[in-house]
C-alpha cells in the first residue's frame, strides 16, 4: 500500500475562515479522498496558526485569556471544514504542548550546528502581518495586506543563517529534487534565488506574550510564522529528536496558495536541511482568483463566503463548482452567476438529469437488469478512456480536466439516449434492457468518478442504484464493466434542483 501524506497551510486563527482557504483546503480534500478511494494509506493534515502578539491583543479587547480565543476560534474553524465535508485526519493547533516542544528541541538543534547567531534587527514592521517587509515588497510604502505604513523597529533578536542555504536551494530545485509546480511558480523562485541575495532570517522577537520562547532566552519567542511551518512534522507526531521519520514523512504533496510561496519554497527547506530532514517530494502553489473581475474587498462587497454559498449551492455542489470554473494552478475568476450557470449546466441539466432520465427508465422494468451477453464496445472503450483522463488529471492536480471527464461522459450518454430512442421500444424488448443497463453502468461508475468532488451526492447515487456504498471498497473491481446486475433501483429526490 502506498502512503500519501498531504498538508494545507495552517490557519491564522484569529482570521474568519475565508474562500480562498476554502478553495485550498477543498483542494486538498478531492486529492485526499481520490487517494483513500484508490487504497493509499492518506494522512491529511489540516489546522490553525495560534500564537502571535495580535492574538494576545485580540484576546484582551474581547476580555479573554489568549488560550481561550483560540478554543472558540479553531471551533470555528472546524465547524466550517465540517460543513464543507473537509475530511482531514488530524486538525493541529500550534498551542498544542507536543507541538511547543518540538519547536523548542528543533531550535536547539539548529543552535547546536552554530546556524543561530545573536544580532539586532532594525526594519520595516506590519503591526498587522506581524512581519517585517523589505522596502521592495511594498506597495507605495505601504503593506499590501493591510494598506498602512509600516513601523521602523530594532530590536534584539536571533537569526538563522539562511543565506548559507541559497546555493544548496538553487541546485536542488534545478536538478528538481526540491519539486516546486506549476513550472511558473518554479522559475519564480528560481529567478529570485539567482537575482537576489538570500538574507539571513531573524527568528525571533522580544516581549511576545503568546509565543514559543526561545528554549536558551526565554525573554525572545520565535516568530509566529516560523513556528507554523513546523506543524507539518508535529501533525504527523514526530517529537523533535527521534533519529527516524514518521512513516508518512516526507509529505507527498504541500499545497498552498502562491501568496505564501517564498516562505514554502525557500524558508521552510532551508529549515529542513539545517536538521538533515528529507524534503517534501512536492509543493504546489495554486493561483488566485478575482470576483467578476475584481479583486474580492470588502468596500466593494464582492467577499464571498464559504458557509453562505454552501448553504446556496449545496457543500457538494460548492466543491465542484470551486474547482471547475479555471485551472488549479492559475488565476482565474469566479462570481455568483457563473457558479449558478455553471450548477445548472454540469449538475442540475447534466449528471442530475442523467441520472433522472435513466433510472425513470430502468424502472419500467419490472425485473433485476442484468448484464447483456454482449458487452456494449463504445460504452466499455468511454469509460475506460474517462477513468484514464481522470485519473491522470487528479494526479496533476488538474482538477477541472478530471470534471471535464465527468462531464463528457454526461453529454456522451445524453447523445445515446437520442439516438437510442428507448420510449419506442417495450420494456420487454432484449435492446431496451442493454440500453438501461449501459446507462445504468455509467451512474454506478459516476458515483465513483463524483466521489472526491461530491462525497453525499455519491453516497446517494449509490443508494439509488440500489448500491450500498460498503461496495466501494475496491476500485479495480467497482471500475470493471459490466459486471454488476441491478435491483431495487429507486427514484429519489431530485439530485440537484434546479436554482
Ligand atoms: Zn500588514
């Protein structure tokens, strides 16, 4: 069996759950389940961010101990992945104590190999991001994030020798042993790793309330970010000092948004090899999206939200429709009415109506509808070609060809039934029977091929097949044709309805 270990970034909790988190998270979701429905044995990671001086403060205006913010705050976060049918297997908070203690034996660690050194660091500082820009990753002066000036700060602090990493980073990405996708991500960060010099990193910050002190100079903690990458080994319960891996290490795939993509591709390795760990075998960086052309903002109250367009739409549907409207790896854009467009094309007027029209016809029939003694050619040669485009699609994270697939086969079925005519034939009829069984064949296999996307909707497919969904323990069996002879076939509710 193999093993696939996938992380999303962790959260900052003090943030409202938002669509773009959502829109990685989901991601992250299909490939996890498509993983699990193939055998592998999948771990995926999920969680939030919860130190910081603006959790501290967020704490105080709302008369509550840092601690206790982010109990409710995380429970928000869980309750929304719940509602979007976020299936991870373990949700990391960094206050967790196992999680502290490891950032503070890993510290020590990279200490012991002389990689910290103590200096003062004076630089432009956003109160808001926490962090600290260099001039050029400014807009105007000002944070991108936030739009305020930032603050010129100095202070004590320690640094990691980052700078000794950037040759070791350049030969690895090009000798692709340090995998960054989509290629222009790659040549983003090989551009920069050419044209600039790497700086060393300060790692820490003095007075931080609600931080993991630095375990030598407890009146430093380590800088919130840094401490958040380091979930994705205690996520996976590595200690900090245990010589051998977890088995799910390393990750197979990291996924992010590209806005974090410096601090996943150039920091968090260069953390890594300062302790000799084995990089992740993938990063991917999706890109952004626009609403109706614009970018989201609140002054322009384009803000989706996720819990009310899964409420809108339907969890499901919602999932589907995130990844399909543009490439994973590219920007794109996405608004109201073509999500609504969009459910009514591919689901309500498409798999819906399939799945309508055929089991009104199979129903006619008052018996079991077996397996016709001559296999149908065309119909076995499309599934099996879809089956081969999707699967090669969620394995590059191309998730809208994978719906694409799904989708032609709708459309391909749609055109057999016209020309088919089964209402001019008796149900009695030999060829009205190899007819409904095609089709019927079809559903069951789209019950699998919507399965990552759609998991309820699935799950109902299979009911209305007259299928438990315990059948779908294996996939080299539940993707043969026919095979599978049906009985008690019901007409539910509609599918998707449409909106
Ligand atoms: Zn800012």
């Amino acid at each position: 069996m193999s093993k696939f270990y996938i992380t999303t970034p962790i959260y900052y909790v003090n943030d409202k759950p938002h669509i773009g988190g959502a829109y990685t998270t989901i991601a992250a979701d299909v490939l996890s389940r498509w993983h699990r429905m193939r055998g592998d044995d999948t771990f995926f990671l999920t969680g939030v961010d919860e130190h910081g001086q603006k959790i501290a403060q967020a704490a105080r205006e709302q008369n509550m101990t840092p601690q206790q913010l982010c109990d409710q705050n995380a429970a928000k976060f869980q309750q929304v992945f719940d509602t979007l049918k976020i299936s991870y297997d373990r949700f990391i908070r960094t206050t967790e104590k196992p999680h502290e203690k490891m950032v503070s034996h890993v510290l020590n660690t990279i200490q012991n190999k002389n990689l910290i050194y103590s200096g003062t660091y004076s630089g432009l500082y956003c109160v808001g991001c926490e962090r600290y820009y260099t001039s050029k990753e400014l807009t105007d002066g000002k944070c991108p994030l936030h739009h305020k000036k930032p603050i010129t700060l100095s202070e004590n602090c320690y640094f990691f020798k980052l700078s000794a990493f950037q040759k070791p980073l350049l030969r690895l990405i090009d000798t692709n042993e340090w995998v960054i996708e989509p290629e222009e991500r790659k040549n983003e960060v090989m551009g920069f790793l050419k044209s600039e010099t790497l700086e060393d990193l300060a790692i820490s910050r003095e007075k931080v309330e609600w931080g993991i002190p630095i375990p030598w100079e407890r009146s430093q903690s380590i800088y919130v970010w840094i401490d958040a990458l380091f979930n994705y080994l205690s996520g996976i319960d590595w200690d900090g000092k245990n010589k051998k891996m977890p088995d799910y290490w390393p990750p197979d795939v990291q996924l992010i948004g590209k806005d974090i993509l410096r601090f996943h591709a150039i920091i968090w390795p260069a953390f890594l090899l300062s302790l000799d760990i084995p990089l992740p075998k993938l990063l991917y960086a999706h890109g952004f999206f626009t609403v109706g052309g614009q970018k989201m903002s609140k002054s322009l109250g384009n803000v989706l939200d996720p819990e009310e367009l899964a409420t809108t739409f339907g969890p499901d549907a919602l999932r589907w429709l995130l990844l399909s409207e543009f490439p994973f790896g590219q920007d794109g854009d996405i608004s109201l009415s073509k999500f609504y467009d969009k459910y009514n094309a591919d689901l309500s007027h498409g798999v819906g109506n399939l799945v309508r029209r055929t089991i009104a016809l199979a129903l006619k029939y008052k018996g079991a509808i077996e397996p016709p003694k001559a296999i149908d050619v065309d119909f076995k040669q499309m599934i099996e070609k879809a089956w081969k485009i999707y699967e090669g699609a969620l394995d590059d994270l191309k998730f809208e060809t994978a719906i694409g697939a799904i989708n032609d086969i709708v459309t391909f079925c749609d055109k057999y039934i016209d020309s088919s005519e089964p209402w001019r034939l008796s149900s009695d009829d030999k060829q009205y029977q190899t007819i409904v069984y095609n089709l019927l064949e079809v559903l069951r296999h789209l019950s699998w091929l919507i399965y990552p996307f759609m998991p309820k909707k699935s799950n109902v497919l299979f009911q209305l097949l007259g299928l438990k969904t315990e059948t779908k323990k294996s996939l080299s069996l539940g993707k043969q044709w026919g095979k599978v002879e049906f009985n008690n076939i019901s007409q539910g509710d509609i599918l998707f309805p449409q909106l």
